[in-house]
C-alpha cells in the first residue's frame, strides 16, 4: 500500500536516482554486485507477530514481552548471530518499574465544617503522581487534617501577567485547583488566544504548586468540561502514575459537587475567565485527610543482544550497535495518548515492531555479507524504551563491547510508515553525514529528511549521553501513535524495507570508515 506523491516529481526523483545509482556503481566497480536484499515479506512478517493481539500490546513487565524476546533470539540464532548477553547467553535482564503496586487501605476525605466526601481509589480519584514506596503494606503518604487552598486554575504566568498563587500560603497545606485554564476559547484572550498555554498542563501545575510548598494537589474538571469517567477507569486496570514529588489526585467533579457549590469555586472560575483576576483563598475550615499505600510494581525485563563479529581481526575490538526497542504500552494507561481506552490492545506495529524486525533483517543481510563489516555489529532489542529509555541506559552501563570501543549507534524507531522518506537525526557529525549520503545513493527510493538534535527521545539519547554518535530513523508520527489502532495492517513493508536496507548499507560505510574513531583509540581524550 505505497503511496507515490506527485507523478512527474516522483518520476524526475526516481530517475535522478537511478542515474546516480549507475554512477555510483561505475564508479566503484561494483556492477553485478546484488544490492543487500532486505526481504519485504519476511520483515512484515516479524511485525505481524510482534504486533498480534497475542503480544496484548508488549508491555513491559508483561510475559508477553518475555515470549517476544524469546522470538527475537531464536531469529537472532537462526541468523546465525553469537549471543551477546550476559553469561554468553542471548539476553541482558534488568528490573524496572513497571507501575504501581496498590495497597489495601488508601484513602481521601475532603471535608468542612458540616459536610464530608469520601472518594475511592479508582473510581472517584485517582493518582496523577504520587510518591510511592517499595512495599504497598506500609504507607507511602499519610496526610491528616491539612488546610485545603483554592488556587484557582493552578497558572502562575507572569509573562501573561496572570498568576493564581500571588499572595497566597500554600505552604505545607492541600491545594485544590480546576483543570484547563480561564477564557479558553477566546482568541483575543491574553492567556495565549485559544491555545492551551504551556502551564496549563496538571504536570506544570503540579510542579508550581510543588515549588510552593504544597503537599498535596487536587484536580477537579473545571466547570465548562465534563470528567471523564473512562480515565477513572484506567487507573484500575493498569496503576500507574507520574513521580513529580508529591500526590497529585484527580478528582471526579460529581462527588465533589457539594463542597463546590458550598465553598463558590464554579462561580469563581467564571468570575476568572470574565475579568482574569485571580480568586485564590483559604477555604474555611476545609481539609484533606489523605493516605497513601502504593508502592513500584518492579519487575524483570530483558534486552536481547546478537553479535556478528568484524571480519578484520585488527578492527573486531570495535562496535556499532544497531538497536531497536521492542517493548510497547501494553493495554494502554498513563502511556497511551487514549488513556480512557486502557484495556484495548494497543498493538505497537510501528511503535516498534517496525524497528525491531528491520535489525533481524539488517542482521540478515549483514550476515550474508559479512565481509563488508571490518568492525562488529552488535544487534540489541531493547526493553524498558516505553518507560524511559531504561533497556539502552542498561545496555551503555554494561555493554558488550566497551562504550569506548562502539564508534557509532543506529537506532531504528517507528520505521513502518515510510511515504518515500525518513527522518534521520544525529547528522551533525559530518563523517556519519556523509556516509549515510553515500549509502543513500547505493539504495536509492529514498528521501532523508535530516533532523536536529534531540527531535525524538528514543534509545539513540542513551548513546549521545555516553558521547557516541548516534543517529535514529524514523518514519513520522501519526494519528495511531500510541493508541490502540497502530496495526501491522498499516505498515508500508516496502518502505520499511527500503529504511532498513539503508540502514544497512550506512553501517557497511560506517564499519569500514577509518574516519569515525572510536573514544578509546588514538588517545585523543584529554
Ligand atoms: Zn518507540
Ligand atoms: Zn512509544
């Protein structure tokens, strides 16, 4: 299902490539030489696998993850890889956190002087962030009677001049704050027209509210939006939650509705959005009790890592690492973009079953020519990406080879969608620039749209981090990203193909490349 843009354009492109293609192999002599086959089926293949509701999503943490690493290292075995792993095994386990582990007695009170709401975990509140323990028996918050705070909708903008926490106390005491923000949809408003302002994300409130000394945040649904019962929900089937230094508790509207027309706040939010004077005050005698018994779901993953050793002795002590994570977002939650759809499979075809059957097939084909590779290939699928770049961060603290040794990193990550082109980043490094430009026109059918550093966060930034160059290809966001609709029936295999063939082919150039050296050679390093 490719799609050609623009009939003449693509004609003109296809042509200039094809001459230059020519060119190129005059040049080198290399006429007859079949160009690397990356087998368009068999790469689709992987990804129907990976990708099938079987997998349920590949979250981390999860035995479906397991037994997709176990797939990984039968193909790397097949190839004909060595295993990399520890203990000359094919895998590198490692535990993460993988969610929240949700004690017996939680529990949230608000209350004033003649009414009480009591809310439960789940279904009428539910953790945005939390500060949680290593055992769910014991308590990870214990709050009692705190003095609860409005502050309005939790903004402090000074450059909007509007600042909900100006001249108030929230030192030590519960905030409760709306959602959103004042004249949301007024386009001559100052708070950014009716664009969202950057603060007006909860974790921006909560990290001002933080800064202020609060110890805990409450978020209701402002008046003008309606709660979202499905997000309630997630929150049961998948506990998970962010760590921004104290609870932050979402709170359905419905039951706090009393205490909201008691205290005025509904009112006070319109007033806001009319006049954008800040309304903020001690609510008298209102309190929080609140305590918390949630504690890290650790659990073990596991990279998977198959070495094709170089095949010049001299320069085998040297590494590239192609690596593709494997894992994805399970059944959805605080991961997915459609948190209120947890529980739907959320596939992960391009996200990065893409990825990561484009280094089985990479590792195919290098084997089947393996003479072009004078340094070591190190083939890795990584866990933990979903949650944090954890399987690279592992991987650069106890590597197969040396750090110091790996000249370069290629990172494939979301490589399915491909419409003639792939963003590449990392070329600021001009040897990996121009090999990767070389590459391209051996393999031609391809546009590279160079991007600028940092333009994804994917397992590539645990290899700058450590200062080895590293680049990453990708293929585009699109409305499937992290939902439950990013399918195998949507990839574009002979795109795919054609980003791993260059992929390929780019590290063919960079294991030959005596211009990349590696940090430990030459003692260039002060
Ligand atoms: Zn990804
Ligand atoms: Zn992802």
């Amino acid at each position: 299902m490719s799609t050609r843009s623009g009939g003449t354009i693509g004609g003109t492109i296809a042509r200039r490539h094809l001459v230059r293609i020519l060119a190129t192999l005059l040049l080198t002599g290399a006429v007859g030489a079949a160009a690397p086959a990356i087998d368009a089926d068999r790469l689709l293949g992987h990804i129907k696998f990976l990708a099938s509701d079987d997998m349920k999503g590949r979250a981390d943490g999860s035995p479906e993850l397991n037994r997709a690493a176990d797939y990984i290292a039968q193909q790397f075995k097949e190839i004909g890889l060595n295993p990399g792993g520890d203990n000359g095994t094919w895998f590198e386990p490692f535990d993460l956190v993988a969610g929240l582990a949700v004690g017996a007695r939680n529990s949230l009170v608000v209350s004033d002087r003649t009414r009480s709401v009591r809310l439960a975990l789940g279904s009428t509140y539910y953790p945005l962030s939390t500060v949680p323990n290593e055992s769910r028996d014991s308590p990870s918050a214990q709050m009692d009677k705190l003095p609860l705070v409005f502050a309005g909708f939790g903004l402090s903008a000074p450059q909007a001049n509007y600042d909900d926490y100006a001249g108030l106390d929230v030192s030590g005491k519960a905030v409760i704050i709306f959602s959103h923000e004042p004249q949301e949809s007024d386009p001559n408003s100052p708070l950014n027209g009716n664009r969202p302002m950057p603060e007006s994300t909860l974790y921006r409130k909560a990290e001002i509210a933080h800064n202020r000394g609060a110890r805990v945040l409450l978020a209701v649904s402002d008046p003008s939006h309606a709660t979202d019962q499905g997000l309630f929900h997630a929150f049961d089937v998948l506990p998970d939650a962010d760590e921004a230094g104290m609870p932050v508790l979402r709170v359905r509207r419905n039951e706090m509705q009393p205490l909201l027309d008691a205290w005025g706040l509904d009112a006070l939010a319109i007033q806001i959005s009319r006049d954008l004077r800040p309304r903020s005050r001690p609510l008298n005698a209102a309190s929080v009790d609140y305590t918390e018994f949630l504690a890290h779901d650790r659990r073990p993953v596991r990279n998977v890592v198959g070495i094709m050793p170089g095949s010049d002795p001299s320069r085998a002590g040297e590494a590239i690492v192609i690596g593709a994570h494997y894992d994805h977002v399970g059944l959805g939650g605080r991961l997915s973009v459609t948190p209120e759809r947890t529980g739907e499979i959320h596939n992960g075809a391009d996200d990065n079953a893409s990825g990561t059957a484009s280094i089985i097939e990479i590792a195919r084909a290098a084997m089947a020519e393996r003479e072009r590779f004078p340094r070591t290939l190190i083939f890795i699928a990584f866990a933990g990406e979903e949650r944090g770049l954890l399987g690279s961060a592992h991987y650069v603290s106890a590597p197969a080879i040396a750090i110091a040794n790996t000249v370069a990193m290629l990172n494939l990550d979301m490589v399915g969608r491909s419409r003639g082109a792939v963003d590449v980043s990392g070329l600021d490094v001009a040897a990996l620039k121009s090999d990767l430009m070389a590459a391209a026109q051996v393999t031609g059918g391809i546009e590279i749209k160079q991007e600028g550093p940092g333009a994804g966060r994917s397992d590539d930034s645990s290899f700058l981090d450590a200062h080895v160059p590293a680049v990453n290809f990708f293929t585009g966001f699109h409305p499937d990203y992290h939902r439950p609709t990013d399918d195998w029936e949507k990839i574009n295999k002979e795109g795919t193909a054609r980003v791993a063939a260059l992929a390929l082919e780019f590290a063919a150039r960079i294991a030959q490349d005596s211009g990349l050296k590696a940090q430990g050679s030459g003692g260039s390093r002060p």
